[in-house]
C-alpha cells in the first residue's frame, strides 16, 4: 500500500479528513463540510503532485 494511500487512511480514521478512497480508481474523494474550500483545494493538489512524483519515480525506477 503506497505511503500517500496509508497517510489519508489515517487523516480519515482520525476524522481530519472527511473523505472517501476510489481504491477502484485510485482517487480521493472529498466530502465539504464547511464553506471554506481552499482546504480541500490544497490538499487535492498536493495529493495530484504526489501522484505525479510517485509515477515519475517509477519510470525513473523502471
């Protein structure tokens, strides 16, 4: 299980994070509780940029 995926388990269990895992299709889907999104807005891009990391790293590894 990659790192990222262990990580937001964890924010979700502890309730940090109100969220569901696609492991089907390997995204995170946010659920808004309050008006302020900016929150869920950087952590949809940091997540994105760990992604790409993730595949470059692969390929570099491959």
């Amino acid at each position: 299980m990659p790192v990222v995926e262990e990580l937001l388990i964890a924010l979700i269990l502890d309730k940090r994070l109100v969220a569901k895992i696609d492991q089907e299709s390997a995204i995170l889907i946010l659920e808004q509780q309050s008006a302020d999104s900016s929150q869920y807005e950087s952590l949809n891009k940091w997540a994105s940029n760990i992604e790409s990391l993730l595949q470059s790293s692969i390929s570099i590894l491959s």
